[in-house]
C-alpha cells in the first residue's frame, strides 16, 4: 500500500540526527612529525657545531667587497638573461618559419650553443682577442668603415654577458617555442581572416596568449642565470663567487665565506622567485575564474580553515535534508 507524500517525508530521519564525523590523517600527522624532527636536528647541529663560524659569517655578510659582488652579480643576471629572452624570441620565431634557410640558421644556432659547455663558451670569449684582434663594421666582403681593438672593446663584463646572454638564447628559443605552438592554429587563422600579418598576429595574438607558458620555465632559467655568473671565476670578472674566494684565498676562512655567498644567493632566488609567483598570477587572469591564492591568502587560508570548515554538521543537515 502506497503512502501518501506526508508519510514519506515523515519517514526520513531527522537532520538534527546525522552525525559528521571528520576524516582522520594519522599518516599526515607522522609524516609532518619525522620532518620536523629531522629539521630541528638538523638546525641543532648546525648552530651548535663551532666549525660553523656564525662570528665569522655575520662579519663577512655584509662587507663591502660582498656587496659590490652582488650588485655585479645581480647586473650580470639581468644584463644576460635580457640578452637571452630577446635572442630567444627571435630564434624562435625563425626556428617556426616557412623559409627554410631562416628556420635552418637558427637551428644551427641552437645546436651549437646547446652542444657546447658555457664554461667554454667564456673562455672562447675571454680569449677572443687571440682569433680576431681588430673588429671591423662595414659593408660585408667589402670595405670596413670601424676598426676596433678586441681587447679593449670586451671587457670582462662584456664577456661574461656575451658568453652567459648567446648561450641562454639557445635554451630560450626552445622555451619560446613551445609557449608558441602550445597557442591553438585557429587563434593564428582568426587573425589572418581579418587581415593581421604574420608579424601583427605573432606580437597581437599569440605571444601574449604563450605567455602562459613561458614564464614559469623562464624564471627557472633567470634564477639558474643568476648561479651561472660565478662562472666568471674562470675569467677573473670579480662577481660575488670571486669575491668571497679572493678574500678567504687571503685568510683561510673558506667555510664562513662560502656560507655567506650562499646566503646571499638565496636571499636573491628568493626575492626571484616572489617575483616569477605574482609574474604568473598576473597572465593568469584569461585562463581562470579565480587568479591563483597570494602566498599570504594560503598562510590564512590554512590557519583558519578550521574555524571556517564548509563540511560542519549544520551544512551536512542541510544537504541531506529532503525538499518537500
């Protein structure tokens, strides 16, 4: 015998009745306690162990050799990496070119440049002055309008940019490319369709749509620029690597001094990596909703979620509640 519809909303349980019971992650909290034994015994161990130095590192950090080597440092990064992302560009686009001589070049290009180590690439610029010792601009096989010195016209500072800057091209390029063809071809079409050149829909449409992808590998590749330039060590430029080594190649304090560089290096990535996080929140605006949570939204996010949990017993009732 059929009830009729009072009975069956008669029959269902109470909301008041439903019980929510929250999910327990033991394996969570035992996991978080190894880490944070682990991180504690470690911080221990290096605070009490007196080869450290602290008294040292804290005398060095902020020195005015080691400052001057991180503003050369910090010059160095942007100087090269901005010599990087322009070549990158263009090598990119030739590399996804119909001319076959242009996509060709560039490909030899990036072949060189990735098959060969960076740490030789400035020592063939260091030495450059022993394979051309004058510079000459004019008119290709014809008559040269500048003589330059080699030697006098590539500083150390310009060699390690031109070695650092031509060899982050070639990975650039790459990293270009495949912000380019992860664009969809009829984003290309469409624009062709309302009479935008090659060049108007690449610079219009696709890059700022490739952006997307580009950034997050770019500032991976800032933030390796930014360790590569100790590699000016093997060229006598004086960065914050040379620095650091010429002063303890005067006193023996090569532990403390190698603290204090790498705290300056991660002082600088960190700042680097802030700026790549809001970088990326920033392009993301046209591919979401909702912009990725600020660092401090997460923080607040985590404390108070507890306060403010959307599964509670109330919001339980009421989804389970029938609807007459």
């Amino acid at each position: 015998m059929a009830l009729p519809p009072g009975d069956l909303i008669a029959a269902e349980p109470a909301a008041e009745d439903i019980q929510a019971v929250p999910v327990r992650h033991v394996g969570r909290w035992i996991a978080a306690l190894i880490v944070a034994v682990i991180a504690v015994s470690i911080i221990h161990s290096m605070a009490t162990n007196p080869n450290f130095e602290w008294g040292l590192v804290g005398h060095y950090l902020f020195d005015h050799r080691i400052t001057h080597g991180v503003v050369v440092t910090i010059e160095l990064t942007i100087a090269a990496q901005a010599l990087g992302i322009v070549l990158g560009v263009v090598i990119a686009i030739m590399r996804l070119s119909p001319n076959p001589i242009v996509s060709g070049g560039s490909w030899l290009y990036v072949l060189f440049f990735r098959g060969t180590p960076v740490l030789v690439q400035l020592l063939f610029w260091s030495f450059i002055g022993a394979l051309y010792r004058t510079i000459s601009l004019g008119i290709p096989f014809g008559p040269a309008i500048v003589n330059l010195d080699s030697n006098s016209l590539i500083t150390g500072f310009l060699t390690v940019v031109l070695g650092l800057g031509l060899n982050e091209g070639a990975y650039m390029s790459e990293v270009v490319r495949a912000g380019i063809i992860s664009v969809d071809e009829g984003q290309t079409e469409a624009a062709h369709s309302l009479g935008m050149s090659r060049l108007q829909t690449m610079r219009r449409i696709v890059l700022p749509q490739a952006m997307r992808v580009i950034i997050p590998p770019t500032g991976n590749e800032t933030i390796s620029m930014l360790k590569t330039t100790s590699l000016a060590l093997v060229v006598s430029f004086t960065e914050l690597t040379t620095a650091a080594v010429n002063i303890y190649s005067n006193n023996f304090q090569t532990i403390p001094l190698l603290i204090v560089i790498s705290l300056w290096y991660l002082a600088i990535t960190s700042v680097l990596y802030v700026g790549q996080y809001y970088l990326e929140r920033h392009f993301a605006r046209g591919s979401s909703r909702e912009l990725p949570p600020t660092p401090w939204q997460r923080v607040r996010r985590g404390v108070f979620s507890a306060r403010h949990d959307p599964l509670s017993v109330g919001a339980v009732a009421d989804v389970a509640r029938p609807h007459a």
